[in-house]
C-alpha cells in the first residue's frame, strides 16, 4: 500500500514541504485554507500553510533517480522511435483514479525534470 502524502510550497517562506494534508477553517471567516501537517515521531507536529495550487498528491512512485513522483510535476522519458531515440514530456495528473502518465510499466524510465508550479515552461 502506498503512503498518502502531499506536498506543497508553504506561504511564509517559498519552500517545498512535504507530509499530511489538513483543511484548516479560520474560526472568525470560516475560511479554509490548506495546510500540511508534519509529524516527527508521532510526539511533535509542525503546521505550515500552503499555497493552494502549489498542492500535488504522492504517485507512490519514484523516478529513474529514486526522486518521488508527484500530481503536477513534470516529468521526460525517452522512447526509441522510427528514427531513433527521442524525449517527450508529460504533465503527471490524477485522472479517474490513476496517475497521468507515470505507471509501473517496465521499459517507462520517468525522470522528474520540474513542476507546472515553479516550470510553466517545462509543459
């Protein structure tokens, strides 16, 4: 079974974190706002909002350098074609229950290269 984890770019700071996801509602707007929530041995916890469209899902996957592969990156692969090798790619999305494109094929070596976050240009 695979873990269910996201990550996200934390509002405060810019940075990349990575763990469970929690919709906390403002208690005067009743707003609710994305937050991932990372435990440390179970014991203690940090809260960090996140920038909603920043949000991506954990594939269960690893790419061809064991980087985890998640909902919104960008990922290339090559193929060997009529007139020789060549590299596409692919957005990674959830469709109908399955990640897009990434799959446990043999022969598909996905590398992540970006996201559509921080590479609109990769897409």
């Amino acid at each position: 079974m695979r873990e269910i984890i996201f990550q996200g770019k934390r509002i405060d700071n810019g940075q990349w974190v990575t763990g469970n996801l929690v919709m906390v509602t403002n208690g005067e707007t009743l707003e609710r706002y994305p937050t991932i929530v990372i435990s440390y041995n179970h014991d203690t916890f940090d809260w960090h909002e996140v920038i909603p469209e920043s949000l991506g899902q954990f594939t269960g996957l690893l790419d061809k350098n064991g980087k985890e592969i998640y909902e919104s990156d960008v990922v290339k692969h090559e193929f060997e074609g009529e007139c020789g090798p060549y590299e596409h790619r692919d957005t990674v999305e959830y469709h109908e229950g399955a990640f897009y494109p990434v799959c446990e094929k043999p022969g598909n070596e996905f590398e992540v290269i970006g996201n559509i976050y921080e590479n609109p240009d990769l897409c």
